[in-house]
C-alpha cells in the first residue's frame, strides 16, 4: 500500500492520511478505507489499486488521482454516506441516540461505518474472514486519534486535495 503523495499538505493532514496508511497497513482483512465528511464528500481514501506501488512514484500516482475519485474509493465513499444517513435516520425514528458503529457482514465482505466526532465517517471494506473485534478496535484507534484533528480548516484542505490533487505542491 503506497499512500498519496502528501507533499504540500500540512502536518495534520499528514498525520491524517499516514493514520489511515498505518491502519490499512496494519490490519489483517482490510481492503479498503474511506473517510467521508459529514456533506458526503470523499476525504481521505485508501486505494487498493496502489498497493505494491514503491514510494517515490508521485507523478503515476497524481495522474491516477488527476481524473477525481472513482472506483473503490469513490463506491466506498458513496456507501459509507448512504449508510450514515440510513442508520442516523434510523436511530431519531426509535429514539436511538446517536450512531456509534453500523456493521454490514456479507457472504463476501463486510463493510464497517463509524462515527467521527466531527460528524465525518470512518468506512472499513474487509475480507469475509477478518477478524471483525480487530478491524472495530483499530476504527476506533482510528476515531480517537483523527477525531480532534479533523477541524474545518484541515477537511477542507483535505477535500481540495482529493478534487485536485495538481494543485497540492
């Protein structure tokens, strides 16, 4: 796995997408992550398509985001608002309180959303057979560190990178 490039960026959005490197690195099953903003916009997003790729190699990776979001990344994103907004929804109708954690378990994959402090959501694509404990556990590592750094100055930054990453140099 091979992060964007985060030169141009500031320390917390650095610190941000190696979290999510370092998550997606880490734990056994995870196939892909995608943190989503509380409007529904892509933010920050692990590609499998790069994994294996060797640091270094900037240029290629721009050009594959230069064309925006898609693939992966992008039907993760679109699944993980679409999620938020069900379960929120869900939860006012039964006076529920807020939503912590939604877990889809599929014949061949599961699909974890969590809630973010600020409103954005965490969404984990894992194997059929990940360790479902380890995979929340690490989401909320995750959360708990990434929670307090996701100010609106630093969402924004990380938005205008994903929708143009030319311009983050």
């Amino acid at each position: 796995m091979t992060a964007p490039s985060t030169y141009g960026l500031s320390t917390q959005a650095r610190n941000l997408q190696w979290l999510l490197t370092d998550l997606v690195e880490e734990v056994p099953g995870i196939v892909s992550v995608a943190v989503v903003s509380s409007d529904g916009l892509l933010l920050l997003s692990s590609d499998p398509e790069t994994a294996g790729e060797q640091r270094g190699q900037r240029d290629r990776q721009l050009e594959q985001r230069s064309k925006g979001p898609r693939g992966a990344a992008a039907d993760l994103a679109t699944i993980v608002s679409g999620l938020g907004s069900l379960t929120t929804g869900a939860a006012e109708l039964m006076d529920g309180g807020s939503v912590k954690q939604t877990m889809v378990h599929m014949e061949h994959g599961s699909v974890f959303v969590m809630a973010i402090s600020d409103g954005s959501l965490l969404g984990v694509h894992a194997t059929p057979d990940c360790d479902m404990g380890v995979v929340a556990y690490h989401m909320a590592l995750f959360v708990g560190r990434a929670g307090h750094v996701l100010t609106p100055e630093v969402r924004s930054e990380l938005r205008q990178s994903m929708e143009n990453p030319e311009n983050v140099t």
